[in-house]
C-alpha cells in the first residue's frame, strides 16, 4: 500500500482527541477513506507507553462505537503510536519518530492543545524543517478560539504565518463541517425559488438560535475565561450568518467561497457604543436607534459551578441585532441568539419572510399568516416551510400549515460527524470548509466593540432562569411586535411541542 499521511495529534490524551478526533479516524478508516497507510502519532507532555496508547485509541473507539469490530479495531490501534514530549523540551523527537527513513512524506499537525500553545509549537515546527513541504505536504489544523480579541488573534496570526503560509493553516469551526450547515449553499443555489426571494424585497427578518440544554459542565475553567459571545456568535453564529446572507459564488472553489463570506463579515454594520449600553432606560424609547443592540444574560446557579470565579461576569447568553450593510439585506436585521441552560439543544435558522402587501382574508379568526422557512441545523435537521392555507369551511379561514422534510428520512449514508469531513478536507487539500485568517480577524472586529463596552462595565447582565428562552430583556433586540420562536426537539411538532 502506499504510503498515507502522517497525523500528529498536539494534546493526544486531552479531551478532543478522545471524543472527536480518534472516533472521527476510526469511521473514516474502516469507511476506507484515508489515503494509503496512514499513521498516526500522538503527543503529549505526559507520557504513554506505546501499548498503553493504544489501549486508550481502542477506548477512545469503543466509548464512541460500542459494536466496533475487535481485530479491526486492533490493526487501527497499530496505526498509532505516541512520541512523549515534556516541555522545554526540542521537537528533535518528534522529527525522529516522523520520517524514520529521512523523508516526512505528507504531515497534518493537529493541534488540540489550548490556544497558548499553537504559535510555540508551529515554531517549533518550523525551527526543525516540519513545515518545509520539500517531501510532501505540511498542514497544520488549529482549533477555535483563535485569539482572546482582536489584539491577540493578530498577533497569533502574525506568529503563525512567520512560521508557514496561510495556505498550510487549516483553522476548524466544526459548525461547518456539519452536513446541514453545507446544506444551506445546496438548499440556497440549487433552487432558484427561493434565491429569486432571497433578499430585502421579501425577507422581513432572519433569526438564528443555538440553544444548548447543558450548562458549562466540567468546562468551567475555559468557558469562565472565554463566554458566549467569544465561544459562539464570533465563529459558529457568525459562520451560519454568512451562509444564510452571502452572494452564490462563480464556483466552488475554496477561494471563491471564503471571497463571498469574507465580504459579508465586511458589510457587518460596525455596533454603535450606544446601543450596547444599559438596555433598561432604551425599554422607553418605544424603536429606532435607541433600541440595545447586544445584551448579555447569565443563567442563574451559573457562579456555583465549578470552576467559576466568584465574581464572574462571564456571559452564558447573547442575543444580538445584526444589520448587512449590503444591497442584498440593506435594512434586514438578523437577529441571534445562543445561551447555555436553555430549554432544549436546537440549532436553526428562521427567515422570516414578509406579508402580503394586502390582507386579503380580513377574518378575526385567522391568524396573520406570513411564510416562515425554518433551517434546522440540529437535531432532526431538516427544513420546514409554513405556507398559509383555507380552513377547511364555509367562509376563508386561514391557517398556518408546516411542509417538513427530515434529513432521517433520506436513503443513503447517514449523517456523518463534522470532524470526519474536516480531516478528509484537510487530508485532501480542500480549505473550503476552513476559516481564512482575514474572516477570524474581520469576525473578531466585529465584536470588539461588544468585549470593550462590557469590559468597560456598560452593559449589566440580565440573569435568566435555567430551562428559559434566557433573559426577557432579549426580546427588546427583536424587530417590534415580533417574537423569538420556541423551537421543539423535533421540528414538525412546531406549535404542539413536547420539550
Ligand atoms: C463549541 C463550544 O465550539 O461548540 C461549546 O466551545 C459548545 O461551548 C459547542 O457547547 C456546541 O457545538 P454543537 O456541535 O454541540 O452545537
């Protein structure tokens, strides 16, 4: 068989690489998705003996797929092996273990390792020729958060790029490796339908929710440090966002899709300071510029969990109203929102489309009926329409009626993990699905001005319940008389949900 690339996993006994990264191998492994004979070498600053690290690939495997064949998962496990590198110390072991016979072939470095890290070890990387693609490729795949703000994704960017080109950093935001978030460029440039309605003229409001159901668990040391507005809107929210509002690119080449992204993170409209301050006086000023732009909320309970400073001010939820300054969405806001403790994991995408210039159907009865065209990211990902239609009766009734489709009931491969698609990406060259350093850093500028006016202390935090929508000064973001939807676990229970 040929020879495969070479895997080296930074941070090999953390958390990711348990639950992501080795699960994700072993599925693109026994699918026969990888290239030739593929290794894998792990590192760390503790140390495994080289059976001991296989013991933990195989656990790794099993805790994610219970059935998992046993002698294939045993000539998986062979494929790894573990370099122990305490630190201070050089990368000469790591070099050593990677080209055996002088040559490193084809590298990916995967760093799962805390951001701190990322800019020592590409320099250490690069200090050894491991960057050098002279033998075969060289990539480096790092994680979000890329950066803490503006200020310091700069100068990560900067340190990174003094030790490899751009093209060689693959920077993961694994929203976009889900197969529904690709979904959205299928669903939005292959059906003229809609493309021809996708736009100011029609579309009224979007809405975008990622609600998680879990607090911050045993991640209470990172996500003290980092909140929501670092930890989703600035990569994931802003991620779907740019999906929903960007132009159809000329092709699918990568470049072509990250130029139609990057330019609607450069058509954000910047948020003025007013708006991020004190919402409380704002509830006064009925709409218009004084309404708040950006609210923080904090679930209740959030400072006895472990691991939580005790005079944290650290966000667990942020909604925000969005404007694309741009001929396509002048005038649209998008409105988002993502918390923690929230009554249900969904994420989904809301356009709201706007109503028919005249009622035709005055009847108290009916409800006022505008189509709403409703993404669902997760779970039972699918897409709803409603469309309004006659009562069945005498007189014209009206009434609200969902089209559903659910992706579980298409034949084929069932739905496969971000990380699987990612990896063979990156194995296979293709950035598409990668951000590019100019959208982190322009992603980033965008919400600086949120980090310095709540830092400043100008804008309190609205505490909410465990289990709610999060706090009820949210719903000042939304465009007057509307309301944030409360989505179900499955999407066609839309109206008549069992949380
Ligand atoms: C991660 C965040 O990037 O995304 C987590 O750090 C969050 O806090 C997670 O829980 C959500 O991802 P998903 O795929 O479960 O929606």
């Amino acid at each position: 068989m040929t020879r495969g690339p070479t895997i080296v996993i930074f941070g090999a006994s953390g958390d990711l690489a348990r639950r992501k990264l080795i699960p994700a191998l072993w599925h693109l492994s026994a699918r026969g998705r990888l290239p030739g004979h593929f290794r894998v070498i792990g590192t760390g600053r503790t140390g495994f003996g080289q059976q001991a690290y296989r013991e933990h690939v195989m656990d790794a495997v099993r805790a994610a797929v219970p059935d998992a064949d046993a002698a294939q998962l045993e000539g998986f496990a062979a494929a790894f092996s573990f370099v122990r590198m305490p630190e201070g110390v050089s990368f000469h072991a790591l070099r050593e273990a990677l080209s055996p016979d002088g040559q490193c072939g084809d590298c990916i470095f995967y760093l799962a390792v805390p951001p701190s890290l990322y800019s020592g070890i590409a320099a250490g990387l690069a200090e050894l020729g491991m960057m050098d693609e002279k033998d075969g490729y060289k990539r480096l795949i790092v994680e979000k958060p890329f950066g803490y703000d503006l200020d310091s994704a700069v100068a990560l960017q900067d340190a990174l790029l003094s030790c490899c080109r751009e093209d060689q950093i693959y920077r993961i935001d694994h929203y976009l490796g889900k197969e529904t978030v690709q979904n959205i460029l299928a669903f939005r440039f292959s059906n003229a339908l809609f493309e021809s309605v996708w736009n100011r003229n029609y579309i009224d409001w979007v809405e975008i929710t990622a609600a998680e159901e879990l607090g911050v668990g045993k991640r209470g040391g990172y996500y003290d440090t980092a909140g929501a507005l670092r930890d989703m809107v600035q990569n994931h929210m802003m991620q779907l966002l740019a999906l929903v509002a960007m132009e159809p690119p000329v092709n699918l080449n990568p470049e072509s899709l990250r130029n139609e992204t990057q330019k609607v993170f450069q058509s954000l409209r910047p948020f003025e300071r007013a708006s991020l301050a004190d919402p409380v006086p704002a509830v006064h000023e009925a709409c218009g510029p004084g309404r708040p732009a950006c609210i923080r909320g904090r679930y209740r309970g959030y400072l006895d969990e472990a691991g939580i400073a005790p005079a944290s001010t650290t966000e667990t939820w942020v909604g925000a109203r969005i404007f694309i300054d741009n001929w396509r969405w002048g005038g649209v806001p998008f409105v988002v929102r993502t918390g923690k403790k929230m009554p249900v994991r969904v994420t989904e995408i809301v356009v709201h489309f706007k109503r028919t210039p005249h009622i035709l159907f005055r009847n108290s009865a009916s409800p006022q009926v505008s189509n709403s065209l409703i993404i669902r990211i997760q779970p039972d990902e699918g897409l709803l329409l409603t469309l309004g239609l006659k009562s069945p009766g005498s007189g014209f009734g009206l009434q609200q009626i969902p089209l559903h489709f659910h992706y579980r009931e298409l034949e084929g491969t069932p739905l496969s993990e971000a990380y699987e698609r990612l990896i063979l990406d990156c194995i296979n060259g293709d950035p598409s699905l990668f951000i590019r350093g100019d959208a982190v850093l322009a992603c980033w500028r965008f919400v600086q001005p949120v980090l310095d006016a709540w830092t400043a202390g100008e804008s309190p935090l609205a505490e909410y319940a465990p289990g709610s929508w999060g706090p009820e000064l949210g719903d000042l973001l939304l465009p007057p008389g509307e309301h944030w939807r409360e989505p179900c676990r499955v999407l066609s229970e839309d109206g008549v949900c069992h949380l």
